[in-house]
C-alpha cells in the first residue's frame, strides 16, 4: 500500500478550521499542486471528523482503492501529498464511516469536476491573468444604492444553448450593452448534477460548472464583462443542498454538513437537506465560500437564494413537523446568526460588493446593519412589489379601475428596505405564463401591456432586474432544456419591445432622478395617485441634484386625449420615453416630442401641462433644462436636424 506524505497544515490553519473561522478556507482544504522534497504532486486535505479512514484514488494511481491513505490531524482534518498527482487528473475520496461502511465522495472542496453525469473531483490551478483593474476601481469608487443598476438574469445553458463560458462572454456582452443593462446575473453556475434544477441544487461549492469549460474559462468570462463594463452577480445557494450519494449528504457517514434533525435538517419542499447552520465548520465552510466567489473570480455580488427558507423553522412544515428555538418562536436563530455573520465578513473584506436577498416575507431588517440586529444585506428582492404589479397587469384593463391599489401599494414601503424589483426567472414558469402570456387581450394589446409593465419598472424606486426573454416579450414560457425563443425578435411588437428596453436603460441612466435617491423617499414624489377609474398615476422621481423626471402612467386600453398632470415646473417638456411610438409597436399617440406646462396649478404642483396620454401607455417627460444632460433619448432621435419631429417615432398629438 503507498501512502500520502503528511504535508501538516499550519498550526494556525489547524486552529481556525477547529473553531470555524478560517475566512479562506479553500487555500487550506481541497486539492493543492505542490512541490514537496522537490517532487512534484497535489496536497490534500478534507474535513471529515466522524470518518475512521480517509484515502484519495484517482487517475495518479489507477483507482487503486486501498492507495494513498490520508493522515489524521487535528479538527477532524485528514491531509496528505500525492506524488505525481497533476493538474487534470481526477480524483475522489475513499471513506470509511464510523460504522465501518466504504463509500466514495467527491471533494466538498474541489476548484474543478467532470462534465455532468460524471461526478469525479478534478486537480485545477488557475493561470488566468486578470484585466479588469479599470472595471475593480471604479467599483470601489461606488455605492450601489445610489448608483444605476439594471441587471439582465441569465441562465447561461439556455440563453443561446451550446456556448462555451468565453463564446457566451463575447455574445453575452454585446448583447448586455446592446440593451444598456449594467449588470449580468446568472443562475448558479456552482456544480450541480441535475440541469432541470437550473444550478440550485449545488454539489460542488467551490466548482463553477464544468459544461461550458474550465475554472479559468468562468474567470475569462468574467473578466471579459468587467472590461466591457458590465457588473457580474451569480446566485448562491446556502440554504439547502441535494441528497446525492457522492457528494455532501452525510459526508463523513454521519450527518455533518446538514442538521441531524430531521425537522431541521430536511427540506420537504424540495426533498434535499438544510445546511447546520449551528455548527461553526458548516458556516466557515459557506462563508469561506461566499468569498471564495468574490475573490477567485471577482464576482460584483451574490444574489443569496431561499433566504426565507433558512429564517423560518416552520418552513413548509406542518404542526409537529419543527420545533420551536429556545424562545418558544419560529425562527431559526442559528440561520440568522449565519446570514449576519455572512453579510458582515463580506463587508469587511469586499465593501463595494453585493450580497442580495431573495426573501419573500416581511421579515424585519433584511438590509439593516448587523450592528442594529438587522441582517446586513445590501439589497433585497421586493417580492411585494413583483406580485402586486404582475397581479394588476393580468387583469383586463376594464377591471384595473377597482384595483388601483394594487398598482400603488408598494410605494407604502418602497423604502423600508434597499429593493430590488424582480421580474426573475421564477415568473415566466411552472404554468405561470410569460409576461406576453400574462397580459391580456390580442398581440397588439400584449404588446402594449409588455411595454408599460417594464416602463413603470424602470421609473419606480430601487434597481431593476429582468430575467433573459422578457427584453423582447418572449410569448412562451422559458424552459431550460432550449435557447430564447429568438426568432421573435422578427415580429414587429417584439422587435419593439427590444429597442424599448434598450431606450429605457439608456435613459434610466442617464438621468440622476431615477437612480441617486432610490433608497430615499425624498427621491419619490407623487403627481396623481387618484385617478383609479381612468386607470392613471402619475408621480415625480427626484435626483439629489435636484433634476426632476415625471412619469405617467395610463394603465387602460383607452387613450386619453388632453389629460392635464400637475408639474413642478413652467416651460417645455421633453417627452424622452413614450412605449406607444410607433418604432416600439405602438399607435403613436403622443405629444410629439414636448409639452409646454403653464403656471396652472394642479395636483398639488405649481405648473401643469396638458397632454396625449396613450392607451397601455407610459410617459416619461424631463424639463428641457435639465433634458440636456439625460443624453440622446427617444424624443431627441424623433428630431430631424431642422427640429421637425419624425412621423411615428416620439408618438403623434
């Protein structure tokens, strides 16, 4: 029998494994290509307490099941040095639980695995030389929640199915500043066995996936983003993981990474198994993990799925099912210990980065700071929001007139936390429909439905994110097993849809009033809330330096002709979005290009003006002083040289 020589993990390493608090954890476990005693081999370390013995097989020596028996270290670490084990080479571990039972685990810390089914760890280094310093000092240099942020979600396998990270990278990017967004955010890109789980059920925390190549080909994706000027958020799943064999569920043959109570430890919704959050080397290894993201691959953000998942004991549970915390509640204090300690080790060692919720209750304090017993997230998806409004818009425009509330409710508390608003991958499936599918009436009213919907979204408070499909209002729902549906994109209303989104994002960030203040109510005005049975609101979005953007809304499928919205001030209008214009799909109602409001008062504004509202239609109007500087816009293209507006393209009086 060979044997790994004892390569001994520092002291230091030692000790912060034992009490769960080495913050770079994946630098001491895993696989390491090392030269020990001058020869050339890989280092391997692995924590697994419970296990009576520990060996590596692999390519280096034929699988033999009996070679390479690891050493035991302190903490329940066992670690070892293979000669002659490369880079490439694919490896397992061999085990032997307490009970004496053999089994065979992919490394929980593997950098790199075989292309699904297949299921080996595999040695990786990385060469790859970095070029984003540009992309990284601008990102010091911002505070998000002031700043523009339109994320565009992807699921990389079916956006354009067949691309390999860096083919992705090259079309991805063209395709993201093509439609002005600033950010990418993708479905889990950590390994996962099941493709239908869309990435989030995770077997390898700290692999991306190898279908679309090598650890280093995720780095050139990212890379090749960032130099374009694009941010890259990845969703990351700390809830739960799967009950594969070969992979975390009772690891060491006992239950080490999930919880052994089965109240706590077993997720029924989706038949997988909830991470112990009150074991310290379980939250090392996760939170290690988040940094592991930000640091090895200069991820932007985390998008931290099924948050409300980990915050409720009684999660998806009946009576009997869980059991209360030590104060006879509901929630879980362990998970949201973990989650202030993952927010709070981010913003230590990463300040202009993200970590973004996805948590659909009214848990108090998402974004809050930990220090005030908030649970520290940068941001937070405003489920509300998104029901709300998806609830509004499928109604027929007839029947909106008794439910305007519904369209204005979350103004109660947009700004009681830092929201996102997502029209995420979770809406266009499961039988829900797409959002053309959602919207009532023929294509041309679906259409139209589309265009306010997202129009409205862009205008109201807290960053937009839109999940891949809906820039063009794909009709069907998304399905990961094939790409978009892209030849929609030759229709018309479709097409329209595409360049409006384009429009949007390049406005919306250009213009201060609609991004510096979103996280304060001073940035949010209202015009006209009130206006239920003509389907109107209207209201002001107010930059901190000071400029003004109105946006008005008409929510029925009937124009309004000579509808007069109080304004803040005298003089022109620039209309710089109107959805109806005809090069959009739309009828071209409009005002061609500016309004001039008077110093008639109304709605509670000093000045007023009087406009073509069109039907299922949104305007979005700046004063001309302050329209300079919102940049080439709609209403500036409908412009010929001489000023004359171009028939069709700013909407027609």
């Amino acid at each position: 029998m060979k044997h790994a020589k004892e390569t001994g993990l520092g002291e230091l390493d030692l000790h912060l494994i034992g009490e769960g608090r080495h913050e770079r954890l994946w630098q001491a476990l895993g696989a390491h290509p090392a030269t020990v005693d001058g020869v050339a081999g890989t280092s391997f370390a692995v924590w697994a307490p419970n296990a009576r013995t520990v060996r590596v097989v692999g390519d280096f020596n034929d699988w033999d099941s009996d070679a390479h028996p690891l050493a035991h270290a302190d903490g329940g670490i066992w670690e070892g040095f293979v000669p002659g084990a490369e880079p490439g080479q694919r490896y397992k571990l061999r085990l032997e639980g307490p009970d004496g039972e053999w089994f065979e685990k992919a490394d929980p810390m593997a950098f790199a695995t075989e292309v699904p089914p297949d299921n080996a760890s595999v040695i990786a280094t990385s060469t790859h030389a970095w070029g984003d310093d540009e992309w990284l000092e601008r990102r010091a240099a911002t505070t998000w929640s002031d700043a523009p942020m339109s994320i565009y979600e992807v699921h990389l396998g079916s956006w354009r199915q067949g691309l390999s990270y860096r083919e992705a990278a090259e079309q991805l990017a063209e395709y993201v500043l093509e439609h002005g967004f600033t950010h990418v955010e993708l479905l889990p890109v950590a390994e996962h066995p099941f493709g239908g789980s869309w990435g989030y059920q995770v077997t390898s925390y700290y692999a991306p996936t190898s279908r679309f190549g090598s650890p280093d080909d995720f780095r050139w994706f990212v890379d090749h983003l960032h130099q374009r000027g694009i941010g890259v958020i990845v969703d990351w799943v700390p809830a739960h993981f799967p009950r594969d064999a070969w992979a975390l569920a009772r690891f060491d043959g006992t239950p080490l990474y999930e919880h052994p109570d089965p109240r706590r430890g077993e997720q029924p919704d989706w038949g997988t198994y909830v991470f112990d959050f009150g074991r310290p080397q379980v939250r090392n290894f996760l939170v290690a993990n988040a940094l592991f993201w930000l640091e090895e691959f200069h991820v932007d953000g985390l998008r931290v799925d099924a948050v409300a998942s980990m915050l409720y004991l009684d999660y998806s549970r009946q009576d009997g099912q869980w059991e209360p915390n030590v104060h006879g509640g509901r929630e879980n204090l362990e998970a949201v210990q973990f989650l202030q300690e993952l927010n709070g080790t981010v913003a230590k060692h990463h300040p202009d980065t993200l970590v973004i919720a996805e948590e659909s209750t009214s848990w108090p304090g998402v974004t809050a700071p930990t220090g005030t017993g908030g649970l520290g997230f940068s941001m937070k998806w405003n489920m509300g929001w998104m029901h709300d409004t998806l609830q509004y818009l499928g109604r027929e425009p007839v029947h909106r007139a008794w439910h305007q509330d519904e369209i204005t409710f979350s103004l109660v508390y947009a700004w009681s936390e830092q929201f996102v608003l997502p029209l995420s991958h979770d809406e266009v499936v499961h039988g829900k429909g797409s959002l053309w599918g959602r919207s009532p009436g023929d294509a041309w009213n679906k259409a139209a439905g589309v265009r306010a919907l997202l129009a409205y979204m862009w205008a109201h408070p807290g960053k937009q994110l839109l999940f891949m499909g809906g820039e063009f209002g794909q009709s069907g729902e998304w399905s990961e097993g094939r790409s978009l549906d892209w030849h929609e994109l030759e229709d018309p209303l479709h097409a329209g849809i595409s360049r409006l989104v384009g429009d949007l994002n390049r406005t919306y960030v250009a213009s201060p009033a609609l991004w510096s203040q979103d996280a304060r109510p001073e940035g949010f005005v209202w015009i006209d809330a009130s206006d239920a049975a003509g389907s109107v609101l209207s209201f002001l979005r107010v930059g901190s330096d000071g400029t003004q953007l109105a946006c008005v809304c008409n929510f029925s499928g009937a124009p309004h002709p000579d509808y007069r919205v109080g304004l803040p001030a005298t003089g022109t209008w620039r209309e710089v979005v109107n959805t109806d214009a005809e090069v959009y799909g739309g009828s071209g109602v409009g005002n061609l290009g500016r309004v001039e409001a008077t110093d008639e008062p109304m709605h509670g504004q000093p000045a007023s003006a009087v406009l073509q509202i069109p039907p299922a239609g949104v305007l979005w109007l700046v004063h001309e002083e302050a329209s300079e500087t919102v940049g080439t816009t709609l209403a500036e293209d409908a412009l010929e040289p001489d000023g004359e507006p171009v028939d069709g393209v700013s909407g027609k009086a």
